[in-house]
C-alpha cells in the first residue's frame, strides 16, 4: 500500500538517493585504493613463487657442488701434502 503523504514519498526519494550515492561512493573509493596500492607496488620487481622455487632449487644443487669441490681439494692437498 502506497502512502499518499507526498512528505514521506519525498523523503522515501532522498533515502533512496542517498544510499545510491553512498553505494557509488564507497565503490569510487575502492577503487582508488586498488588504483594507489597498484601504483605503489607496480614498480617493485616481484617474482613469482615457482621463480623463487628454481632459484632455490639452483642454490641448493650449487651449496652442494661447492661443499663436493672444497672435499675434493681438501683431499688432493692432504695427497700433495703428504705425498
């Protein structure tokens, strides 16, 4: 049931009206947000996690090659040394 009251239809229209603008405004404003942070973050050199997983992975294989190396040396200066 419609009220004839043209005080509360006007009133029912501005309600309306101002939870639209709001629901516009809060929309504006995350998206400045995300628009900001993509700013600040955009000239950042971020890898990705299966970058970083490789890289990784190649440091530890080269530790390891690195630690056979040093015991190889160590091995044939123990032979020059005594030999």
């Amino acid at each position: 049931m419609q009220s004839q009251n043209p005080l509360i239809a006007d009133f029912v229209k501005l309600a309306n009206s101002a939870a639209g603008t709001f629901a516009g405004m809060t929309r504006e404003a995350r998206e400045s947000a995300r628009e900001r942070v993509k700013e600040t973050f955009g000239g950042m050199d971020f890898v990705s996690r299966e970058e970083f997983d490789a890289v990784k992975a190649m440091a530890s294989k080269a530790r390891e090659e690195n630690e056979t190396l040093a015991d190889r040396i160590t091995a044939l200066e123990a032979r020059i040394g005594g030999g």
